[in-house]
C-alpha cells in the first residue's frame, strides 16, 4: 500500500540513495463538487451542530428574558370633500386626496405635538416605561457615572430653567419615547390611516390609540372652525370697506352728472335714436336721388335705353315699332307708293310724335324729382352733422361718468359676492364636520406582538445554520493538518503507506501497544501494518535499514517502529530494532520491561560490541537494542562514524534494520540517522500536525541527502476517519473490522 492506505499502489521508484524522492506528477485539485460538500459537512459535523442547536438556544433564552410588548391597531378615514355652494359640504378650499395628502395626515398622527398630548391624557409621565428617571439606574450606568465622577469627568449640573417643557430633560425622553412607540401608515389604495401603539401594557397600548385619533379628529374639526372664523371676520371686514367704496362713488356720479346737466339714462339714448333716423332718412334720399339721375340719364340716352324711363314710353315704343315692322312689309310686298303703304308711313310718324312728347313730358318730371331729391339730401346731411356733434359733445362728457359708474358697479358686484360669501359661511359652520371619522376603535390586544417567537426561532434556526456553515468553513480553511493519505501526497509528495489507529486503553486491555498487530492479527491496526511491510518490501531497492522518525515529538514513531518489528519477526524475518532515541528512550516502558544496562550508547563510545547488547525475545523472535546509558556526549557519538560501522555489522545478520531516530525537529541526530539508512519513513500525527511543520521536517531531511520513502499518519480516530468523506474511509470500515 504505498499510493493509497492499505496498498503500495502509485508509489514512485526511488532514483538513487542520498535523494529525496518525488512522487509522481500530482493532477490539479478538482474543484468542490456537492459530494465534497457534503463531506466536509459530514467531518465537521460536531461543530455545525453545535452553532444549530446552540444560537437557537441562546435566542431562546434571550426570548424568555424579553419583556412582552403588545401593539394595539385603531383605524380612521380621512374624507375631505370638495367646496360646493349648493351642497355646502366642506370649508372654503378645494383640497383633494392624493399620496401626499395621506402621507402628511399620517404625519400628522406621529408628530410629537399629538404624541404630547397623548402621554398628558395617559399620564405617561409616570409610567417607568416611558420615562427613564423612573426606571432604576442600571449597574453599568452606575459605575460609568462612578468612574467619572472619581476622574472628575462629570459635566457640571446645568441650571434648569423653571418655564417650558423643552427644559425638562425626563419630559422630552418621555415624549420621544411616546413619539416612538406611535406609527401611522395609509392603507394602501384607499383613504384609510392606520394607527399603532406598542408599549407592554395591552390597556396603554389601546387607551393611546384611542387618544391619538380623538386628539387627531379633534383637531381638524378645530382647525375647520377656526378656518371658517377667520374667513368670515375678512369677509365681514372686506364688506365694510366695499359699501364704503360704493357710496363714495355714486355720490362722485351724482355730482358729476349735477354740474354738466346730464339726464341719468334717457339723453344718451335718445342721441343716439336720432342719429339713426337721420341716418336712414339720408340713405333713402340719397336713393331716390340715384334714381332720379338714372332717369334723367335714360332720357337722353339711345333708342335703347329710351324704354326704361316710364311704361307709357315703353308702351308707344312698342306700337312704333310694330307700325314699321309693317311698312317695310308691305313696301316689299306692295311697294313704296302703293296707298297702304303711305297710310301705314302717316301712322308711323304720328306714332313716332306721340312718343317724343311722352319722353318730353318723362323727362320734365324727372328733372323736378332731382332736384328735390338734392335739397333733401343736403337737408338731412345738415340735421346729420349737428345731431353727431351733439352727441360727440354729451359722449365726451360721458367718458370721465362711464368711469365712475364701471366702478361703481365693480365695487358693488364684488359686495354682493362678499355678502353672499358671509351668507355661505355662515350657514357651512352650523353643518360643518370633521374630514377624519373613526372606522374602529382600538381594542386590547390579546397576544403579544413581540418577542415574535416563531420567526425569531426561525430567524436563529436559520442565523445557526448560516454560522456553522460559515464555521466550518473558517475550519476547514485554518486547518493546515493531513486528514487521509490524499492529503499527504497532495502536500509532501509522498506516497502514504498507513492509516495506523489510535488505540486507547480500554480496548487495548492488557496487551502492550506494540504487541497489539501480533495478538490481534485481524484488526485494522495489524492490517494497517502490514499494508507498510508491503509497501517497503515492494520498493524496488528493498531497503535494509529504515530509519522511522517524525517531526516533532508525540507522534507514535516508537510505536510504528517496535509494532512494524514485532510485525516482521512474526513473519519470518529476522528483525532488529535499534533505540536510537537517546535522549528519551522508552523502549522499557513500551515493552514494560527494566531498562537494559547496555545499550547503543555503550556501542557507540566502544565499549561494547554490537551484538553483546541484543535483547532477544523467544516468543517473537525479535531482536532489541536498547538505547543505554546516556550522557551529553550523544550528538557526538553519532557524528563520530561509529554507527556507521554498527550498521555495516548487524547488516550481516538482519533481514531489517529499523531504527527509531528522534523527532526531526527537535534533534539532529534524526538527521544524521536519516542519511545512514537505506530509507526513511515520516510519521505524521493524524489532523495534529501542521503541514508546514511537515514541510519543514522534508526539507532538513532532504538537507541531510535522507531517501525519503514515504510517510505513515498515527493515531488516526477510526470512527471520524470513517465517517470523514475521504476516498481511504473504506479502510476503516466494519466489514474490514
């Protein structure tokens, strides 16, 4: 096991002793799919179940520690009506309802002028819920006013005035606080006000809503009165000023009228008919005139137009005419001389005679009638001339008098429009109403309305949920340890070989930890190990002598050492495991045994050859040197060469070597043991160690030309691993057991 736990599946062929091996190329990280999710979820349970039942336990508690408020409604409608003479239904103004006219009415309702009024018919002055000088002083306020006071940082005592409420510190805390607890808002599409008043006690609550709409309607039906007072004091005032401008201009027009002689309506009227008449008499004489010219005209005009003066003329004419039609008839016919023809010549020319002396006597008539017509015309143009200069005259002097009258008579419309006015406005203020009427009065609520328990416990069900999801995710991301063996070959490179166990001392009963694999040989923990005997037997250059060390201190490498020995011993090999921990051996307390008198330290200085110091068991087969007896000379001895030689010895006789080196990072002799073994192996405690403390064990390990193998994790939680998500869980699973 080398790529995965429980298999040497993927893992690298070393290139060379003295290097530190690379695994293979590591694929980009896949991004976080809702399986990722859920198990990272799944490994920080613990945590998110802790933040979902401990917020909505605190907000339970809280609730329970919340004072009940309770938040009576009352509702009014506002409906101002339109100025109507006829109806007389409102006041003199137009004021229709719109957004803005409800939003202002509903201010109206929160302003700290009803608010005052409001706590003074309650008597919210003395109600500790609404003045903080009644409520006790709260011990933090205490001592920050104690802490002032011995520093001297208290401002100094502010002399009241004794007028005005603005002066008053508790008063205007009282009214802001009634002002707060108010809230008015308009229903939405309609003309209705809603009123809201929040305090702890249900009856405070509905007696102030109550108050507040009374106060309100009282108020504007005041306001209505006091409006419709004070229109009918100006109209009253504007009716005096108006009767007074109307008798000084009549006596102004009287006067005037007086001096210059003017009839009151007749004379201009009686100008003007005249004029008129004279007028239409001039246009007929003028007419006649015209025709009395045509005449005399057509008189002297041809044979055509001789016909037109008088039907006796056009009568003759027209017997002349005939009697010569037939003369020339009868001359064609007859001849000239032939009797007929010179009586019908005789009776043409008596004709012609006749019609001379009628056009003579027309023509006399008609002059007589021009020249009558020509008097009279001139006659009536005289009369004309003199009746418009009259009438020019008396319009002149009208001019300064139509004047006066036009505001005369402005100035008494304009009374009369007052009067009515008064008339109107007085009879508005005996039916006048309020524009606001209650629709329902607020009653005492039966159920608080806050703390709201549901949505508060949802709202912290939810706020639990919402901080253990962002919990887990502060974890998961601060977390810088290896959880599973993708971890490990994501971070170092490296194949991991085993997921080895943690077994506490219950199920360990009476058997010693290193023991554990060879008397249970079915459990993880011996499978766990013989997936890492696999893993070093499958490594092509088949180390000999692995040295086993670890980061820092704590992490179980002595264990992995005497657990992998007993291991291999079992299986035919023959094993030694060599202490080389010297400044903390505890191979005799692991294998709860006395401590060996001689040691690898003894070895070390020369004193003892290496096989005089082997402890060898007869159960297992396994061979031990124990560390000895140490001093300060340790890092020495090892740089002395003499464990080299040791190794070259005990090579001869061993199948495998493994060596329990110190943490890296705590001794340097780790290093320099890591560097004489074939291979070397990491332990790293199971989501205990840092990756960059990891890192940094890599990197003076590599320093030391150390062939790094592979890395083991200890102390895995069998159970959390189980349950964790990742893709080597399976190897702890219950049917594996």
């Amino acid at each position: 096991m080398l790529d995965k736990p429980g298999g040497p599946v993927g893992a690298a062929p070393p290139t060379g002793r003295g290097h530190l091996i690379a695994g293979p190329p590591q694929a980009a990280p896949e991004p976080l799919s809702v399986t990722g999710l859920l198990a990272i979820l799944r490994r920080r349970r613990l945590a998110l179940l802790a933040c979902i039942l401990l917020v909505p336990l605190l907000a339970a508690v809280a609730i329970s520690r919340m004072t009940p408020r309770y938040t009576a409604t009352g509702a009014l409608i506002y409906e101002p009506s339109e100025y109507k003479v006829r109806e007389l239904q409102s006041i003199l103004r137009v004021d229709p309802t719109t957004e803005a006219v409800m939003a202002s009415q509903a201010e109206i309702l929160r302003s700290l002028r009803v608010a005052a009024r409001v706590a003074e018919r309650g008597n919210m002055f003395r109600n500790p819920e609404f003045n903080p000088a009644l409520r006790p002083p709260s011990l933090w306020r205490h001592a920050i006013s104690r802490l002032k006071d011995l520093f001297g940082l208290a401002p100094p005592p502010v002399q009241k005035a004794s007028y005005g409420p603005n002066q008053d510190d508790s008063r205007n805390a009282t009214l802001l606080a009634v002002q707060a607890a108010f809230d008015a808002h308009t229903v939405k599409y309609s003309r209705v006000i809603e009123v809201t008043f929040t305090a702890e006690d249900r009856q405070v609550a509905a007696t102030a809503v109550n108050n507040a709409m009374d106060i309100y309607i009282k108020d504007q039906f005041a306001a209505k009165h006091k409006a419709v007072d004070v229109a009918t004091g100006w109209l009253e005032k504007r009716a005096a000023e108006l009767r007074r401008e109307v008798q000084t201009g009549e006596d102004r027009i009287a006067a005037y009228r007086a001096r210059l002689g003017l009839a009151q309506g007749m004379h201009a009227g009686v100008e003007a008919e005249r004029i008129t008449h004279l007028t239409e008499e001039l246009v007929r004489a003028k007419a006649d005139l015209a025709n009395a010219e045509a005449r005399i005209q057509a008189a002297h005009g041809g044979a055509s137009t001789q016909a037109a003066v008088a039907p006796s003329v056009a009568q003759l004419r027209g017997q002349a005419d005939q009697l010569a039609a037939q003369l020339q008839a009868q001359q064609v016919r007859l001849g000239a001389n032939h009797p007929e023809s010179v009586s019908l010549r005789r009776q043409l020319a008596a004709a012609q005679h006749a019609v001379a002396a009628e056009i003579g006597r027309v023509t006399a008539a008609a002059r007589g009638e021009l020249h009558a017509s020509r008097e009279r015309v001139a006659e009536l143009q005289r009369d004309l001339q003199a009746a418009e200069l009259e009438a020019d005259r008396h319009h002149q002097a009208e001019i300064p008098l139509n004047a006066m009258q036009r505001d005369a008579d402005a100035s008494r419309l304009q009374l009369q429009n007052v009067l009515d006015r008064i008339q109107q406005t007085a009879q508005q203020a005996a039916i006048e109403t309020s524009e606001a009427h209650e629709i329902s009065q607020s009653l005492p609520p039966g159920s608080p309305s806050s703390p709201r328990v549901v949505p508060l416990m949802a709202a912290a069900s939810a706020a639990g949920l919402l901080f253990g999801g962002l919990l887990v995710y502060l974890l998961e991301l601060t977390d810088s340890t290896l959880h599973s063996g993708e971890d490990a070959r994501t971070a170092l490179s490296l194949p991991c070989f085993a997921l080895l166990p943690e077994i506490n001392r219950r199920r360990l009963g009476s058997l010693r930890m290193d023991e554990l694999a060879v008397r249970r040989p079915i459990g993880p923990f011996a499978e766990q190990l013989r997936a890492l005997r696999a893993a070093l037997r499958f490594d092509l250059e088949r180390p000999q002598v692995v040295a086993i060390t670890a980061p820092r201190p704590g992490e179980g490498k002595t264990t992995v050492a005497l657990s992998l020995a007993y291991a291999a011993a079992m299986g035919g090999q023959r094993v030694l495991v060599v202490e080389c921990d010297l400044r903390r051996p505890s191979f005799a307390r692991l294998m709860q045994a006395k401590p060996a008198p001689t040691g690898l330290a003894d070895c070390l200085r020369g004193k003892i050859r290496p096989q005089e110091v082997v402890q060898h068991e007869v159960q297992s087969g396994l061979d031990v040197i124990e560390a000895g007896r140490t001093g300060t000379d340790v890092p020495d001895l090892f740089l002395s060469g003499a464990m080299e030689d040791i190794l070259g010895e005990l090579r001869q006789e061993y199948d495998l070597i493994l060596l329990d080196a110190p943490p890296v990072q705590a001794f340097t002799e780790a290093r320099i043991l890591a560097g004489l073994a074939d291979a070397t192996l990491l332990c790293v405690r199971w989501r205990a160690t840092p990756r960059s403390v990891v890192r940094n064990a890599m990197e003076r390990l590599a320093e030391a030309h150390a062939h790094v193998v592979g890395t083991v994790l200890t102390r895995v939680d069998a159970h959390a691993h189980l349950h964790s998500g990742y893709a080597d869980a399976g190897v702890y699973h219950r049917r594996r057991r």
